[in-house]
C-alpha cells in the first residue's frame, strides 16, 4: 500500500508492563515516508507512553521499535541522540526552557547542533517564528506569552532543523479555532510539500481528520482501529463511532480508574459518574 | 540515590574532562551567568557574613585573652580561624542556602514542566548543558568568595582591635600576618573547592530526580539543602583531621 519503499516507524510486538497492568499490549503498526499518522484514543489510553517508547525515551518490557530502520530499544544513549537529531518534538505543554527568550529557544537546536553563524540562526528563528504565526515574539520570555503562543513556538523549536519526522502531541489542545487550522495547515503543507513524516497525538477530531493520511485507535493499550480517515469516519466498530462523534454513552467506560481499569467490564456505569462526565464534554 | 549522586559524578566528569576534547565543549556564556548569579550577587551576603564573623571572633577572643593579659594574639586567633575554618565553612553554608536551594529548585522545576525531557528529545544532554555549567560556576566562585570573605573577616577583627582594644592597624596587618603561613590559606582554599563540589553536585542531584510536582520540588530543595549541610560539615572535620592532626 506504500510507493516510498521501507518505513520511517516501523512499530512491532509492542508492549509495555508497569507491574501487571500492559500500559501497552502489543501494538505493532508502521509509519511511511510523507504520511501522518494520527493516533487518538480516550485519556490514559496509553497514547503518551506509546509516543515515548517510540522515541526512545522509555523502553518497552518486549517488541521493536525502528526510527529511520534503527532498532531504538537497544540504542544507547549516545546512539538514540543521534537518531534524535533526526526528528523534531512539540510537546503537549510546549516544554520551552523557561530561562531562555522565545528566540533562543528556536535556536536552541541549531545552536547545539549545527555550526551556523549568529546572523545565519537569526533568519532561520525569524522564519520559523513567521511559519507559526510568531514574527517580532523573539525577545519574549515563555512566561509572558499565552499557552497557545507557547505551543506554537514549540512547534517552530522541533522544526528548526528541518526534520525529516515530527511527532507531536496535542498539537491543537488550546488553540483557537483560526489558530488550529494555521497549525494544521502548516503540517499539511510540510508533509506534502517537504515529504516530512508526522505523527500526531490528539483529541481533536476536526484537526485529525484533517491532517492524517491514517489513523489508529487506542484503547486499554491496544489498537481498536485503524485506517484511512474515510476508512474511521465509516467505522461500524461501536468504540470509534462513540469516541470520532464525542458521544457520552456508549462502549467506552468512563471510570478508567487504576483499580478499576481491569475490571471495567463488571463495573456498572454509576449514574452520578456518568452525568458529571457529559457534563464536562459539554462544558470542554 | 547514592547510585544516582554517583552516576552524576561520573558523567560529569566526562562531560567536563572526555567530552571537551571530542569536539563537545560545553557553552562558556553559560558559565559566566551562573558565575553572576553564583558569585557576584553572593558577594553583599558573604561580606555581611564574614565581617560579623570576624567582630565576634575578635571580640571572644579579647575577653578570653584579655584575662590572661594576652590581647596581642587576638589577631593570631582571628587570622588562623579564619583562613582554616570560619571561612570556607560559613561562606558555604551562605551558598548552600543561597545558591545550591536556587539550583535544586530551578532544575527540579524544569524536570516537572517536560523541559529535561524536551532537551534529551532534542539530542542535548541535560548534563551537559545545565549541570556542568553551574558545576564549573561553583568551582570557580565559591574559593573566590572565600578568599573575598576571608578579607573582610580579618577586617571585621581588625575593626575590633582598632576601636576597642587600641591596637594600631599596622601592628594588628603585622601580627596577623605573621600568625598565618600558606598552609593555612591553602588548607581552606582545598575546603572550599572540595564543598564546592559536594554543594553543587548534590544541588543538582536532587533537582534532576524531582518526581511528582510542585510538592516533589519542594521536598528536593529542602532535602538538597539539608544534605548539602550534612555533607559539608562532616567533610569539613575530616579535610581538619587529615590536614592539621593526620602526618
């Protein structure tokens, strides 16, 4: 199904166990050249974890995981750094570096990495800032720019080396609606036109069907679905039908708590519970 | 925890010592912030220490000597305190409280928001580019506050001797001058250095393993500090034992 010979990520026998609990229970899916992959599922599904073990940051209890066809799980940590260099982060609360301007934390990357000159990092900073909507922010400490803002130049900081893989998560999570779509727009545009690779965690479906190329759907730290974004929206599997339409009642348990995770299924749904979760998809 | 504090040392000392020369040198600008902050604005507090010191120890010393009609040691006593002990010792606890609380908390801050882990995702080794900086800082500043708060220790004596016990200045420079050889200096400056390294290293020890929110940087601070302490006064009476009673 893929014309770009072999796969970017290339995710096999995944799995992950704290204690008894799989946080991860064999995932295996692979990622190609120019695609974007969007992974979603309800909170604590085990989405973040999975991004984590694919760069290397956790390791699995047992699978592969290749980056670039590098096996990533054996690496050490000087060999994962090179592999690193590769790819650009948005992390799901920007993560700048709270001491650093807006500026330098777009160069940081190119700073550390490349032997640029001063002048050189400028423009590149200046263009990457302008591509997030951010011109004339550089001097800026992140403490003094909103959470979207701070997103956003995250998202400048993890393509400041023009990489060839993007993952992000929850890139449009506080973002207005003008805001999302320049994000969006922006990924698009660097995976058709640059033929970057992206993975993208989110909630948001607006922005998922968006942006993907393919989507794959966690729960209990499996994949319930995958697909095309025609191939989900048609769905019959009553899981991503409820979860794609942001329904309240349906298959999907809503206390996901840690003593109850495994016995969600013999839990009756308590009503007050279950109100007060509408409630808040209402009010989000 | 002590295989952590260990595991740090150790990388380290390559960052400082192996990487350098594999074309991986750390950034000198950060060293001179954290020498600023470190240091130059460590240098009101420590003088304030350190002239405070320097009067009372001037001022027992006087009323011990005073009765055995020995007032003419009093700047033997408070040069040799100074320089062997009083020196390094308060002048690091000023840093502990100061500068090695301010480490914990920063880096336990940016463990909590994702910022450690944003710089290993970009390949920057979060050793290397937040620790060896205040490491070298440290090294650097804390023998050179010392050595600052060693003169305004003897001054704080001096002003003492001057005003109260009628000692002219350059009969109290000569007699504590003569007190002091470089040993002396010397021992205290090797102090100083050697808890430099103990205050930093476990500064940032504490701030790199902050789990679990503004509470869990809270409680590393404080046991940062309550470590760093601990550590430095007991290494303190063993670099005593071993320079002034051990060959």
């Amino acid at each position: 199904m893929n014309p770009n010979g072999e796969p970017v990520i290339e995710v096999s026998d995944l799995v992950r166990r704290f204690g008894d609990r799989a946080i991860i229970n064999d995932i295996s899916f692979n990622v190609h050249r120019g695609e974007t992959l969007v992974i979603m599922g309800g909170s604590g599904c085990g989405k973040s974890t999975l991004l984590r073990h694919i760069i290397g940051s956790m390791k699995p209890t047992s699978g592969s995981v290749k980056i670039f066809g590098q096996e990533i799980t054996t690496m050490d940590e000087r060999e994962i750094a090179l592999v690193r260099r590769r790819f650009g982060m948005l992390f799901q609360s920007g993560a700048l570096l709270a001491s650093l301007t807006v500026g330098e934390n777009v160069a940081l990357p190119l700073v550390q990495h490349t032997k640029m000159p001063p002048d050189g990092i400028e423009s590149v900073v200046k263009q990457k800032l302008e591509m997030v909507g951010l011109s004339g922010f550089e001097d800026l400490k992140p403490a003094e720019i909103s959470g979207g803002m701070k997103k956003r130049v995250g998202l400048a900081r993890a393509l400041a080396l023009d990489p060839e893989l993007l993952f992000s998560d929850e890139p449009t999570s506080g973002l207005d609606p003008i805001m999302t779509a320049v994000v969006d727009q922006l990924t698009l545009k660097l995976t058709h036109g640059e033929h970057m690779t992206a993975v993208v965690v989110t909630h948001d479906m607006t922005s998922a069907f968006r942006i993907a190329t393919r989507m794959i759907m966690l729960g209990h730290g499996s994949i319930v679905a995958q697909g095309t974004p025609d191939e989900i929206r048609n769905s019959t599997n009553p899981e991503v039908h409820q979860f794609i339409n942001g329904e309240a009642d349906g298959p999907i348990p809503l206390n996901l708590s840690q003593d109850e995770h495994e016995h969600h299924q013999h839990v009756k749904p308590r009503p007050f519970v279950a109100a007060r979760h509408r409630f808040h998809r209402k009010t989000a | 925890m002590l295989k952590n504090y260990l595991k740090l040392n150790l990388s380290l000392l390559y960052w400082v010592l192996v990487a350098p020369f594999t074309g991986q040198f750390f950034s000198i600008s950060q060293i001179f912030r954290q020498m600023v902050f470190i240091g130059v604005r460590a240098t009101s507090m420590v003088a304030l220490t350190a002239f405070s010191i320097g009067v009372t120890l001037a001022m027992q010393a006087a009323h011990s000597l005073q009765q055995l009609g020995a007032e003419m040691y009093v700047p033997d006593l408070v040069m040799l305190s100074i320089l062997r002990e009083m020196g390094p010792v308060l002048i690091a606890v000023i840093v502990i409280g100061r500068s090695g609380s301010a480490v914990a908390a920063e880096l336990g801050t940016m463990k909590v928001s994702e910022e450690i882990e944003a710089l290993e995702v970009m390949a920057i080794n979060p050793v290397q580019y937040l620790v060896v900086p205040r490491f070298l800082a440290m090294l650097v500043m804390l023998p050179a506050l010392t050595i600052f708060g060693n003169y305004i220790g003897v001054l704080g004596g001096w002003a003492v001797c001057r005003f109260a016990l009628n000692f002219n200045t350059a009969g109290y420079v000569l007699r504590a001058l003569q007190s002091a050889n470089t040993w002396d200096l010397y021992s205290g400056m090797i102090k100083s250095g050697v808890f430099a390294w103990i205050v930093i290293t476990i500064a940032c020890n504490a701030g790199l393993h902050v789990e679990g929110g503004a509470e869990g940087v809270g409680q590393a601070t404080t046991s940062s500090v309550v470590q760093a302490l601990l550590a430095m006064l007991v290494t303190n009476a063993i670099l005593t034992g071993i320079f002034f009673f051990g060959a």
